[in-house]
C-alpha cells in the first residue's frame, strides 16, 4: 500500500523547486525520486516498526534500507511522521542484526521465503545469509545520524546496545577468520555468488582489519580484506565510541569500540595500501594479507571512491586522490567510457554498464565545480525518459538498463542533487547542512 506524502515533504520538495527553477528537468527527475521510496518501498508494521523492500525485491537489505530512507532525515525533527518512519527502520534493522547479524537481507515475517536454499545456516526470518560488512555499519549510522537530526536519544536501548555487541563480537570473531563458523555455499550459480574453500573463502593472514565474505554488491570478496568496508567500519565504530560515551554512558563498550577501530585502521595502512606505477600510493580494493591484492573500485557504497562521503578521511587526502585518479581511469577494471557516458559499473552488472549510484558518489566526492556539473548533465541524459534512476545502464545507450525499480539509486540521486543546492554537507559528521546546532 502507498504511502501518503506528508505536507512536510511536499512543502520540501516545493522549495528545491525554487532553487532549481531554472532546470525544469532536474525538477521533474528531483519529484520523482525523492518521493519513491515512501511511496513505494515503506511498510509499516504493527509492532512500529518499519519494514522496507529494496524495489523490485520483496526483502529488506539492511544496507539498501538506511540509504534508502537516509534523505528524509532532513524531515525528521519537523515531521513526526517522517521521524517515526525512520525511528522504525532502525529499530527493525536492530531486530535483525540481533536475529543474525550475519545475514545481509530478512523478509517482512518468519515466512521462509528466501532467495536461494543455500548451504548456510538459515532461519524463516532470513532471505539471504551472505555476510558483509557494510551490512552491519549501516544500521549504526543511520541510528547516529537520526540522533543527530533529531536530538531523539530513545533509540539507544538495550536493543541497540544488544545490536553493537553483537557486531563488536561479529567483528572481532573475523579478524580471525579461520576460527570462525560462518560459511556460505549456494549450487548451481556464477562464482561471485558463492564462497570458494568449501563456503570458507580464500585464505588469509592477520592484518587486524575484519573479514568479509562479500562486497556491498552481494558479490563475493576474492580476499577477504575488503579495504573500503573496513574504512567504514572505523567510521561507524567511532560512531558508536560517541553513542556510548555521551548517551549509553558504557565505558565498556567505548573502549571495545575504540580499541578495534584502531586495530582496523592499523591493518589498513599497513596492509591496504599499495604503490603503483603511474599513481603512487592508493588503496587497495582488497586484500588477503597474504600479499595478494585486488587493484578497482566497484559502483556499489561502500567504495573507494566514496571514504570521505562516509566520512573516512578528508576530500583532498593525498591517497584518496590518488586512489580516485586510479579509480576513474581506465587502469580500473569495471571503468567505463562510451558514446553518452563513463563511470564506474560493476563485476555484479554486464559489461560496458556503469552505475547512478556510482555517478552520484562521484558527483558527492568530487572538489571540482566542472566535474560536478558533468555528473549533473549525465543524470540528465542518462534517465531513459523516466525521471527515475536505475542500477546499471549502458555507456553508449541507457534506454538498456537493469532494475527499472531500484530505490537506492533514487535516494543517491536526491542527495546528489540537495548536495548541489547546499542542503547537505557530504562528509560532514552532521550529514545535514540544516541541522548544524551545535548539539
């Protein structure tokens, strides 16, 4: 059932209008994809909670969900409605982190729909058990980020601090892969969408940093040290070195925190960085600490290309621009350059397809006035006539795309496009230009 627009979003929505009034299609893409993902991704549950489907998908990634609805936080200290929404995304996501915080996607009940029946270990709440990372940082830093836009503190409940145990356990057990249980095998299907070593994945080394089995794609990791997942793992650890410090007042979990997110960042520098031949030190894609790297960067966030959206390190670091130099050039793999457009795809798309999302993190990263320009004349041109954005579509055609429905691609584009505006800030700690009140 479609969510009904609230006046306060109409009344957002109005004033971008005005700032854009110049850019009658800018407006009509910006109308569209703000409003899709409450419109129709939204379910609200009886326990209040909410419950939110990635699209044309009936289940709820824990990583697609936070971005997805992250753009409304701009609502949420004048909208109650919006707040609530948020408020039950995130209580829902804390369910299932504590349900099993190894796994990526959940249904909206224990109604045993899956995507696959994997050899995992599997329960009726489960869609998919494929562990990332990211699955794990986004939850926290949407719970950060709306007590930051709200000043709402009643999110931090045992729940929540049930939630970061279990991630700190979660992350401490992969520093040490090889003692771990997980595993994941699925028959019948293309190598990225299982583990290789009986469901285990490639060996690796200690290097302090936390493994993965896959990427933020749902790909799977070739080594196990995915740098731009553990970089924002440091970010959301120190997220919640401030949570508990300030609000949960937890000593203990402030110094487990802080101790990892050291141990994390010592791995990556040590470990994550390499040096190249034409552009000097960059970093990694991955990593097994055996010596082996992977030299790309993929469309989907967490990635190289976006660390100081999230909040890692600085826009003009000297590595980051390096790794950005090498990320956007044809040395990258899953770089595109066609007839209507280039910029990063993916191994999880088909060949020659690069991605909005990725366009949208290269337009949010970016400190060149003409280059963020571009990105805005390529969404322009690359809409296929919809006004909505999609996963990936061809350089030389984008009436050829994948997922006509993808509601994490429209909030990315929104928050380009409010970035562009200056109503959000990327990378500030805040998130939000508004909202800057010195809490």
């Amino acid at each position: 059932m479609a969510q009904v627009i609230t006046p306060a979003i109409k009344q957002f929505i109005d004033k971008v209008k005005q700032q854009l009034e110049s850019e009658p299609k800018l407006v009509e893409m910006f109308e569209q994809t703000f409003v899709n993902t409450y419109e129709t991704t939204i379910r609200p549950q009886e326990d209040g909670t909410t419950f939110v489907i990635t699209g044309d998908i009936p289940a709820m990634w824990l990583r697609d969900s936070a971005a997805q609805v992250r753009p409304y936080l701009l609502l949420a200290e004048n909208d109650a409605d919006i707040a609530k929404m948020i408020k039950g995304v995130i209580q829902k996501q804390l369910f299932f982190i504590n349900h099993d915080p190894y796994a990526n996607a959940f249904n909206e009940s224990a109604n045993g729909m899956r995507y696959h029946n994997d050899q995992t270990v599997m329960t009726d709440w489960i869609w998919e058990r494929k562990y990332e990372i990211d699955s794990l940082c986004y939850p926290i830093q949407l719970a950060y980020l709306y007590w930051k836009a709200t000043g709402d503190t009643s999110h931090f409940d045992t729940r929540f601090e049930d939630a970061v145990r279990n991630i700190l356990h979660v992350w401490r057990t992969e520093q040490y892969h090889d003692q771990s249980d997980y595993h994941f095998v699925r028959d019948n299907c293309p190598a990225q969408d299982t583990l290789s070593h009986d469901g285990y994945g490639a060996p690796v080394g200690y290097t302090g940093m936390t493994w993965s089995g896959f990427r933020p794609s749902d790909d799977a990791c070739k080594y196990g040290y995915l740098i731009p997942a553990n970089m924002f793992a440091v970010v959301t650890l120190n997220y919640i070195v401030e949570i508990a410090d300030e609000v949960l007042r937890n000593q203990r979990i402030s110094e487990d925190a802080s101790q990892l997110a050291a141990e994390i960042e010592l791995g990556i520098k040590q470990y994550g960085i390499v040096e190249h031949p034409v552009y000097g030190e960059i970093y990694a894609y991955e990593t097994d600490g055996l010596g082996n790297y992977v030299l790309m960067d993929d469309a989907n966030v967490p990635s190289l290309l976006s660390m100081p959206y999230l909040g890692y390190c600085r826009f003009d670091d000297p590595i980051y621009l390096n790794t950005r130099k090498f990320i956007l050039s044809e040395e990258n793999p899953y770089y595109y350059e066609g007839k209507v457009a280039k910029g990063i795809g993916s191994p999880h798309t088909p060949d020659q397809y690069i991605w909005h999302i990725a366009l949208a993190i290269q337009g949010l990263t970016s400190i060149e006035e003409d280059e963020k320009q571009y990105i805005t004349t390529l969404f322009k041109q690359t809409d296929a006539g919809l006004n909505l954005m999609h996963e990936g579509f061809h350089v030389d055609d984008p009436s050829q795309f994948t997922r006509p429905w993808f509601s994490w691609a429209n909030s990315m584009f929104s928050e380009f496009l409010l970035s562009r505006i200056g109503l959000i800030v990327p990378g500030s700690p805040l998130y939000l230009h508004e909202v800057e009140k010195g809490r």
